[in-house]
C-alpha cells in the first residue's frame, strides 16, 4: 500500500474514505472522463464530419484524412481511449487506495 | 464434382451449420445454470476478454455481419455513420456507465432503474422500454435466420426460423447467461472468421497485401490508390462519388449520436458487462469487446471497396447470355468479358436481376434508372456473394453462411436474455409477486424465454411492418429512456424519481411517435396497436403500484387506452399520411432522430428533478458508494470536517 502514502494523509485501511478524499478522487476521475470523451468528440463528430473537407486535403495513403477518419481511424482511437481510460482510472484507484484488486 | 449427392455449396454448407450448432448445443450442455446468479450474470465470474469476445458476438448482429458493408458500398462516406456510431457508442459504455452498472451489482437494467429512483413506477417503465427494443430487434434476428436457410440451405422461411429459434431457446433456457456467454465466445469466433477469410483473400487479390483494413488506404494492383479510381469509375457512370456522400450533415451528426448514445444505452449490451468479477474488470471488458469488433469494423469499408469496385468490373459492359440465365447451358463455360456465372447464379434467388433493355447484348450499370439494365440490387448481396465473385472454393461459401447464423443466433439469444429476466425478475418478482422463491423466479424465467421465443418465431415468420425500421427503433428508443435515466443516476445524485419517470417517458413517447410518423405512418391500425400498448402499460403499472384507499386513476386511463385500441384496431379512428422527408424536424431523419429524444429526454428529467422534493439520502449513500470501485470501502460523511 506504499501508493497510498503518497496521496493524501488519509488513512485508508479503516475501512471507510472521508468525504474529502472521496471527493478528490471524483475529481480526478470527472477531469480524465472530460478530457478522453473531449478526444471522442473530436475524432469523431469534429474531424469525421464537421471538420471533414479541412482534412480532406490532407491524405493518408491512398485516401483523404477526413474520409479515413470517418470509416477506420476514429474507431482506432477509440480502442485506445477505452484501454487509456481503464489504465489511468486503475493508477487514480490505486493512488486514493479504492481500487478493486483485492475484492 | 457432387458430395453425397449435394452441390459442394450445399455439401459445405450443411456440414459448417450443422457442425456449429452442435458445438453450440454442448457448450449450453457444459454451461448449465443452477441458481439465478447464474442464470442472470453468470454467476459474476466471466474472464473481461471473454466477455469481450461475447459482447463482440452478441453486439454483431446479422445486419453487421451481412449487411453493413453492402451498405457502405452503396452509400460510401455515408455509411460511415454505422461504423463510427456502433463503435463509439462503446467509449461511453466503459467511461460512463459499465464499471458503476457493475459496481452495483444486479442482475437487470430495471433493477438499477427501480432502486436507484426508489420507484416501482420508474421500474416499470424501464420494463416496457426495455421489453419494446429486444422484441423489435428479436424479429429482425429470426427474420434473417429464416433467410439465410430458405437461401442456402433450401428450407422453407418457417422451417428455418423455427430450427433456429430452437437452438436458441435451448441453450438460453438450459443455461441462461453463463450458457449464452460461452456460446457467443464460440459463435464470435466463428462469425470473424468467416468474415476475415474471404476479406483477406480479396484483399490480396486487389491490393497484393494480406490485412485488408490496408486496402482502404492502398493501391491497386495499377499503382492507383483503389479509392481515386473507384470515385473516378463512379462517377463517370454518373454516380456519386464514393467518398463525398449525399446526407445532410446535421443527418449524419445526429445519425451517429444517436447510434452511439443508443448502443450505450441498450439493455442487451448493459448486461453483459454485469457477469465480470469486479468494477474494474468490465471497463478492460468494454476495450476487448471493442478491439474485437473493430476487427470486423474496420474490415468492412475495405470489403466494402472491394466489393463495388469488383462488381462494377466484372459485370457493367459485360456480355448478357440469356441462355445462361435460363440455364440452358453451363454457367462454367463463361469467359472473359461475358456476364460472370456468380451473376446468373444470384439471379436465381432473386436478389439481384438485371435486362438489357436497349437490346445491345451488354449489361450497363449506370445511375440513372432510365439506362440502368441492373435492375435488382440487394445490398445484402456483396457479403454474401464475396466469396464466388472472388472466385472462392465452396467451403468459403459455407463457412459464410455459418457466420451469418452465428451473428443471427448470438444476438437474438442476447435479447432473449433480457426479455426473460425483465419478465421474470424485474415483473413478476419486484412487482407482481413479491413472495417469489428463487426456485420459482428461475422456472419463470424459462418459461418466458420459451414464451418469448413463441413471439419471436412469429414475428420472423410474419414480421410485422415495424421490423424495417429496426435500427430506428431499438438505437433511438435506448438513446432517449435508458441513457439518460442511466448516466443521471450515476453522476448527479440530486436526481430523482419524478425527473427519471418522466425524462423516460417523455423520450420513448417523442421518439417512438416520430419514428412512427415517418417511417410507418399513424393509420387507425397503428394507433389502435399503441393504444393497446398503452393500456397494457398502464394495468401494468396500476397493478405495480396499487395502494388501498386510493383512486384507481391508472386503471381509468387503461380503460380509456382499451377503448381506444378497438376502435383504432377496428379501423374505425382517421387515418393520417405518412410524413415525408421534407418535413422532417432539423432535416434529421427518423434513425437519427434519437439524438433529440435523448436530449429532450436530459431536459426533461432535469427540469423536473429541479422542481421536486431531493431524493432520499439513502440514495445519495447509495450513489456514492457506486462510484467507489472497491467493495470494501464507504465514504464516510462525519470525518470530512478533519480532512478538510
């Protein structure tokens, strides 16, 4: 539980978290949900469709950007985003000693 | 060249379908369900990648498998709207909703809806929402189950939709979710790869490279990148262009919303991520599940080039043999530059036809219906007739028609889950009768799986108007009750029950009548149908709500809705004109219209919430501890002033 000694002094193997602490951590969570689904609507709503023809001009083998976005790379990055989410997510678990590993 | 006396397409045909039903019946024998635990989350212990690769198998249904690439090569960039709303939708799922739905920890949709509002109400209405999308996309299911026997297999339509519908049943009612789950495993890796083999070998035909999600990108075996000359091809036949699209843009925006919000928000989806260990396992479930649909997803538009640029090669210009249609002499024989053989053979199931109408012995393929000699076009064609236009042994064929049963049957059996459970545990037990034993919830659970299959057999027999307008339906319904109900719940605990029940309704209602306006039309049989639905909710509710000494107003109103549904059934009430595109609200369609609904649905729920009492702070307790992953900690409202 050495993680735990870094974050807040909280004491954690009492059981239950202060509602200060559990409050940071909703925090943290809300912040790094905000910025990932920030990065979905990007891919997908602002580069595949409104942004389309801007990337256009550019292209990515033999196909332009803002089409290849709509039809493959936006569902690459949100393999990405997902497998982000569930790596961070576990670290902030870890870091406020809430995580699951042990239930 | 006959096996046993059959074709070798029959011959392979028979032995994949045959050999992958078996497997999937011992699998359901392995995978028996003894308490309701396992009947319903699979006793909680599903490894998150296998669960993966079940969502991936119960998510992909006969309309991903056969028909979406067709889709995207008839309709090009617009077709990205499938691709991006089927798949973001699951970022959502694993941000916002499945690792605090898991954390929870029941059984059903409606049991997080019904505790969480603390209203037997709001469980209600998350029953009937939820029993109204999976029995309109059930149909749809059996539907295509039917087909591809009565094409392949050469059963009739019923005798194909009742063999299915029985394996179905088999393994859903023997072994409930943890039988369906290691079923869909196995159906998973049989549906990609029957999609990855014939893509793959297309792929190194036109492109020379083995991973065919690199000839959306690639060249030609010309040098040409294959997108450049398919728009070009097109476009000189007066189509257009394949990368440039002919929706609205605020369509497609909210086309796609709506199909991400609406997966997200789908029951049969939701449940799947209840049958991991823990909260952290179903946000890694949610990414497997996603990289194995992506496998498929982003090996669709490259079929999907493949397929158009193929078909407009080997058959526009070609030369037409009506001797070789009516089969008067071998199709085999066929050479260069003559209608290819797969064409006449196609023909023949009528899903595709074609007549040379200006008499100068060639087929043109043109845009324009005045030139145009292709005369029949099913998109459901290019998947299926992949394998012969790339000139494929037999086997690949069957194995094909294999995968499209085993992404037909995973799904129905998915929604056949959530129609037992909801009737079973979320109806009988929560609300009708409370003294139920677990004994008696697990045998009511299997008899309305059997009911349900009744239901869905008929309605794959005889599928009732509103099956076309499936996809409409299931997404926008789930986008506009379930999501916002659901994502409220979570992450705002001021929410109550009043904002919850009428957000739902508010979003079914809007959203249902629009899709219903639109694409079927509010004759006096379609609203007599509704009111019928109406009145039945309504009992329901009554009966779920009743207290002495008050006034039975539900049962009132009930009544009135039956009065309603006869005379409409009667066809006695005015019948009004389907709406036409023109008048469609913001220019957005009927599938994307679930964008509004869901946002309506937010406004709704939270005007209301605002207007009424705080929910009990039994509930605010309940919520936060949802959102903590670990089972053994709670937040601890009395030592906040000394940390602060």
């Amino acid at each position: 539980m050495a993680e735990n000694q870094s974050s807040k002094a909280t004491p954690v193997d009492t059981g239950n978290i202060s509602e200060a602490h559990f409050k940071a951590y909703w925090r943290a969570n809300l912040l790094l949900m905000a910025a990932l689904l920030a990065i979905w609507a990007l891919v997908s709503f602002g580069a595949a469709i409104l942004f389309r023809e801007t990337l256009d001009q550019f292209s990515i083998g033999g196909a332009p950007f803002g089409f290849w976005m709509a039809q493959q790379g936006s569902i690459y990055v949100f393999v990405i985003l997902i497998f982000a989410y569930s790596v961070l997510m576990h670290r902030l678990e870890r870091k406020y000693g809430i995580d699951d590993d042990m239930d | 060249m006959d096996i046993l006396g059959l074709s070798p397409e029959l011959f392979w045909t028979a032995l994949f379908v045959i050999s992958s039903f078996g497997l999937y019946i011992g699998i359901a024998i392995w995978a028996r369900a003894g308490s309701t635990q396992d009947f319903y989350v699979a006793g909680h212990d599903v490894p998150p990648i296998f669960n993966g690769m079940a969502t991936a198998a119960d998510w992909m249904s006969a309309a991903s498998f056969l028909s979406m690439a067709g889709i995207i090569a008839f309709s090009g960039y617009d077709g990205s709207v499938y691709l991006m709303g089927w798949t973001g939708g699951y970022v959502l799922l694993a941000l916002l909703l499945a690792p605090y739905l898991r954390k929870f920890g029941k059984f059903t949709v409606p049991d997080f809806v019904g505790d969480r509002y603390y209203s037997q109400a709001a469980r209600i209405v998350a029953v009937i929402c939820a029993l109204f999308i999976s029995f309109t996309y059930i149909a749809g299911q059996m539907r295509g189950v039917g087909i591809a026997f009565s094409n392949f297999l050469h059963v009739p339509i019923e005798g194909g939709v009742i063999i299915g519908a029985i394996i179905v049943l088999f393994y859903a009612a023997l072994g409930g979710m943890k039988g369906i789950t290691y079923t869909q495993v196995a159906q998973y890796c049989v549906l990609i790869f029957a999609f990855m083999v014939p893509a793959i070998f297309l792929s190194l035909q036109i492109t020379g490279s083995p991973i065919p999600q690199l000839g959306l990108i690639g060249n030609a075996q010309d040098g040409l990148p294959l997108l450049q000359s398919l728009d070009t091809t097109l476009t000189d036949l007066g189509f257009s262009a394949y990368t440039a699209g002919t929706k609205a843009r605020i369509d497609v925006f909210a086309i796609t919303l709506a199909l991400m919000v609406g997966t997200a928000g789908l029951p049969h989806v939701i449940i799947r991520f209840f049958t991991v260990p823990k909260a952290s396992d179903a946000r890694k479930s949610a990414g497997w599940a996603l990289v194995f649909i992506a496998i498929l997803y982003t090996t669709a538009p490259a079929v999907a080039i493949f397929a158009r640029a193929n078909f407009i090669e080997s058959v526009n210009e070609s030369r037409w043999s009506d001797a070789a249609a009516a089969g008067t002499i071998d199709r085999a024989t066929l050479g260069e530059g003559e209608t290819p053989a797969w064409f006449y053979n196609w023909r023949d199931t009528g899903l595709l036809d074609a007549e040379d109408r200006n008499g100068d012995g060639r087929i043109q393929y043109r845009a324009d219906p005045e030139t145009n000699e292709v005369t029949h076009l099913d998109r459901d064609i290019f998947v299926l007739a992949n394998p012969e236009i790339g000139g494929l042994p037999a086997w690949v064929i069957g194995l094909v028609v294999a995968g499209g049963l085993a992404a037909a049957l995973s799904t129905a059996a998915g929604l056949l889950m959530v129609i037992s459970s909801a009737v079973s545990h979320d109806l009988c037990r929560k609300v009708l009768f409370t003294s139920m034993s677990d004994t008696q919830e697990l045998l009511t659970a299997r008899l309305a799986a059997v009911a349900a299959v009744l239901v869905a057999i008929y309605a794959g027999i005889n599928p009732p108007g509103f099956v076309a307008a499936v996809v409409a339906f299931a997404f926008g319904l789930a986008a506009a009750s379930f999501f916002p109900a659901i994502l409220l719940g979570i992450f705002w605990t001021r929410m109550n029950k009043h904002g919850a029940i009428c957000g739902m309704t508010a979003g079914l209602v809007t959203t249902a009548a629009y899709i219903v306006h639109f694409k079927i039309g509010f004759s006096s049989v379609v609203m007599g149908a509704c009111a019928a639905l109406a009145a039945l909710a309504l009992l329901v509710l009554f009966f779920g709500t009743r207290k002495t000494g008050q006034l039975p107003v539900l049962l009132g109103m009930s009544g009135l809705a039956g009065i309603i549904a006869i005379t409409g059934l009667a066809g006695m009430l005015p019948d009004f004109t389907m709406g036409s595109a023109q008048s469609w609200f913001l220019g957005i369609s009927p599938e994307g219209f679930g964008a509004i609904g869901m946002i309506l649905s937010f406004a709704v729920s939270i005007s209301v919430s605002l207007l009424t009492p705080s929910p009990p702070d039994a509930i605010r307790t309940m919520v936060e501890n949802i959102r903590i992953p670990s089972a053994r900690k709670h937040v601890d409202h009395n030592s906040a002033a000394s940390n602060q």
